[in-house]
C-alpha cells in the first residue's frame, strides 16, 4: 500500500505478510535495499544480514541500508514492513546511513529509532486494513517536524542512480549536478554506501528484478545491459546475496516472489530500491501478501 501522498517523498510503501495459523515457520532471503521499519503483531520473526545465525528482533526492529541479503524466518503471525527511501531516513532517522549500513537494531526507548515504536499500537486483527495504514501515516506525518539540509541534492542523487544509463562515478556527479568528493559524502550520508558500490548494487538489483517477476527466464535473458558477461554477474551475485544463483533460483521464496509482484502492482516497481520517491501516479492497493 503506499502512504499518504504527502509521505511519498520519504516512504515507498507499507506491507503486511501474514502467516497463517498451524503454519510451519518462513524461511526466506531478501535482496540489499533500503532501510526498512519491520513490526509484528503477535508473531516471531529472526533476521541476519550477511552470513551468520538468525537473530530474534520482535517486536518491532530498524534495517539500515543494506548491501548483502537479509536472511529471516517468520513464525505464524501478522508482520508489517514501512520501507523508507533515503531522503525518508534522512528525514525521519536523522542518522548518517553510513552508520547503521548491513545492520539492524530491535527498537526500545533507548533505541536511535525510538521514535518509531508507538507503530506498534496501529495494527489490530479486528482493524481494517486501510485502518491501520491511516494510522501509520498520522504517526509518520507528526514525525515530519525538521527539514532535511541537502533535501535538493538528495533526491538529485537518487533520481540519477536510478537512471540504468548512469555507468560511472564521474556521470553520477555530473547528473546529479554535484562534485565527486560532494556526492562520496552525501552518499554515505543519505544512502549508506559509496557511490561506486551504489552503483554496483543498483546494477544487480536491476537484474534480480527481472528474474523474481519470471522465475521461468534463464538468468542470461535478465542481465542488464552493463553486464560484460554472466561471470560478471555471478560475481555481483556472491558479493551481494552471499549465494549462487542457481542456489537462489532452486530455494523456495514464499514471501519475496509473492511482494515483488504485490509492489509492482501496486507502487510500479517490484523493489523499494528501483522506486523513485516522487512516483505516486498508481492508486493504493491490497497490502497483503498471504502466506499459506
């Protein structure tokens, strides 16, 4: 579902995943994106960036940037995701992203992200769905209470990532009409990674994407045009999910495939990371993605 129009600068969308009763535990892996606010009412979920055991982080957690796949498990239960964009952490967080890059925290009062956990009392099993949103958006807006210095640069910088004919570190600069030393530090700052790994990251994204629409394609028909040959690719792949693809392709996805196809449908894109933040045209939709 996306939030309220005047939300959509700083958030892409809320989701909510349910795991059904007498349902065996989830299993699944997501790609790096960016930093997300993951809350459950009454479930149990365990998360892991990069390689390493899961870890419980109910009820409510904060996901910096990533830049390696999050492994989770999700328990029966009801799990919301409010995914924020980098001008959204940047708003909302006021953290440098570099800080909190491929790690996530559970929220309590001591918390950098303290000011999130009253999210939890939005969501009950006896309120509608667009109830619930209605009440995280009121709770985000009366967080809007600061501007963002650099609020320009930023968005400048995201729309040029977003531009799969952006190649290079200098274009990157050029597009986003800031020097190279300017836009390394409003990287770190704003988007968590250097710009020659943002770049990176955007480029394998763009072909995973292709892939979690159509599983049924042959990773050759899904590299982006930046790709020099599939080694290259398989190369991005380790780097960023910790995996092979064929491995990935075997594994089951019971959540990941399903949103993919739930957040197309809805915000125009199958992932937080290819949205642009002023891409509000598509009309709200279901937020659920049932796992049975």
């Amino acid at each position: 579902m996306l939030p309220a129009e005047p939300l959509r600068r700083y958030v892409s969308t809320y989701s909510l995943t349910i795991v059904d009763p007498g349902t065996p535990t989830v299993f699944d892996q997501v790609y790096p994106e960016w930093p997300n606010i993951r809350m459950t009412a009454g479930g149990d979920m365990a998360a892991c960036t990069g390689p390493g055991p899961l870890r419980t982080c109910n009820p409510i957690c904060a996901i910096g940037p990533t830049s390696h796949a999050t492994h989770f498990s999700l328990a029966p239960g009801r799990y919301w995701t409010v995914s924020l964009l980098p001008l959204g952490w940047a708003r909302l967080v006021r953290l440098p992203a570099s800080d909190f890059a491929d790690r996530w925290e559970v929220i309590d009062r001591e918390s950098s992200f303290a000011a999130f956990a009253p999210l939890l009392g939005c969501d009950a099993a006896d309120r509608s769905l667009p109830d619930v949103a209605a009440r995280i958006d009121a709770h985000l807006l009366g967080m809007l209470d600061r501007s963002v210095r650099r609020e320009g640069d930023i968005l400048k910088a995201h729309d040029a990532l977003l531009d799969p004919e952006i190649t290079s570190v200098s274009a990157f600069a050029e597009r986003s009409g800031i020097g190279i030393r300017a836009l390394e530090r409003l990287s770190l700052s704003a988007f968590g990674f250097s710009p020659k790994l943002l770049l990176r990251r955007q480029r394998f994204l763009r072909s995973l994407a292709r892939f979690m629409l159509d599983p049924s394609l042959e990773w050759s028909d899904t590299l982006d045009n930046q790709y020099v040959d599939q080694a290259h690719f398989i190369r991005d792949f380790r780097r960023f999910m910790d995996t092979t693809p064929r491995a990935y392709a075997t594994a089951p996805h019971p959540v990941l495939w399903a949103a993919a196809k739930a957040r197309a449908e809805i915000a125009g894109k199958p992932m937080q990371v290819l949205q642009r933040p002023d891409d509000s045209s598509r009309e709200p939709g279901s937020p659920a993605d049932r796992q049975r």
